[in-house]
C-alpha cells in the first residue's frame, strides 16, 4: 500500500510540473503587424494579436486577395513560452504552431517558424510591433 501511495504521489506530481507553462512578460500585450505573400501566395495579411497574462490570447486579423476580397477572422487560445520557444495554441483547430522568438529592445518580437499546422515548417517570419499604450 506504501508503495501505490508513493507511485501515485509521484505520478501526480509529474503530470502537475508537465502542465506548468511559463510566460515571458515582455511578450504580454497588443502587438500589431502584416506581411505578404510568405503563407498564401497573392494574399497580404494584418493583424492584431493581444497576448494577457496567464497565457490566454486573442487574434484578429485581415486577410486580402489579389482580387481585393476581404476576409475578417478573430481567433481565441492559449500560448505560453519555454526555452526561447513562443507556443500558440489556437482553439479553432486545437493545433499548437511553434516559433523561435526574440524579443527586441524597442518591445517588437521577431518570429521564426518552427512548426505550424502540425508540420515542421521554418520558412514563415515575421515581426510583431508593440502597440504602446496611451
């Protein structure tokens, strides 16, 4: 009986440090940005992403085709970061997309693909800009 009580005891406690997920804090806040052509060739994008405190976050952001067609989407999730790694989990698809991630001295945040949608994929960059507040 020592024995089960000891293993549950540690079995618990490895699943509670394997759900512990940190956040960096200069990554909290609104962040804004764009970029063309890199995801979907023809399309230009612009967004806004609010990271808060406690991982939850929010995304709106603006999707326009060669043709000038507009498609407007928020998305709500989670993300956290570790090991200079920025994880985004959308809640749409439950997909986690991975980044390298560095936060600059002006506040922006460059980011480097890691894995998205599932699949590695480093060829997606970008940088978020800090939106200061009033």
């Amino acid at each position: 009986m020592k024995e089960f009580i000891t293993l549950s005891l540690l079995l618990v406690g490895i699943g509670i440090t394997a759900q512990q997920k940190d956040f960096d804090p200069n990554m909290i806040g609104c962040y804004k940005g764009s970029e063309s052509n890199q995801q979907v060739e023809g399309f230009s994008k612009y967004w806004v992403s609010c990271r808060l405190e406690k991982g939850k976050s929010i995304l709106m952001f603006v999707a326009i085709d060669k043709d000038g067609n507009v498609t407007q989407e928020t998305e709500n999730g989670t993300w956290w970061t570790k090991e200079g790694k920025y994880y985004e989990l959308h809640k749409y698809d439950n997909v986690t997309d991975v980044y390298n991630y560095k936060v600059l001295d002006n506040g922006d945040v460059n980011f480097q693909s890691v894995e998205l949608m599932g699949k590695k994929d480093t060829t997606y960059t970008f940088t978020d800009t800090k939106i200061e507040e009033d």
